[in-house]
C-alpha cells in the first residue's frame, strides 16, 4: 500500500477502496464495515458487540461506545 499527501483531484489507474467523499483528513483509517462522517454525526457499523481485548479498539457494549482496555 502506497500513501502520499495530494492538494488537487486524485485519479487511479487502480480503482480505490470505499467511498472517500468531501474534506478528509486521517492517519490511518482500515474499515472493514461502514464508517460515516456527516457534520456532526458519526456512525460505524458492524462494531464488535464483546470486548476484542485490543488496547484502544471500539467496540458496542449493549448499545453504549466503549473502548478496549486490551
């Protein structure tokens, strides 16, 4: 994987994976679900529901956002 920093439209001759739409700007972002970002709202779908035991992960603890311990 190759990772570079654009100031102007970006075409691949490799298609891209996901939809990247309006201003981003991100580290490191891996999804293997549904991220979406709009003003305000955040949601992420198909979070664990059981703590992964990965320091730092998200996860669903019965409808409340918790972060793993590891």
């Amino acid at each position: 994987m190759a990772r570079t920093t654009f100031s102007g439209p970006v075409a691949s001759d490799n298609g891209f994976e996901g939809d990247v739409t309006g201003s981003v700007t991100a580290t490191d972002l891996t999804t293997t679900g549904t991220v979406t970002i709009d003003g305000t709202t955040v949601i992420i779908s198909d979070l664990p529901t059981t703590d992964p035991g990965v320091a730092g992960q998200l996860y669903n603890d019965g409808g409340v956002l918790t972060v793993s311990a590891g």
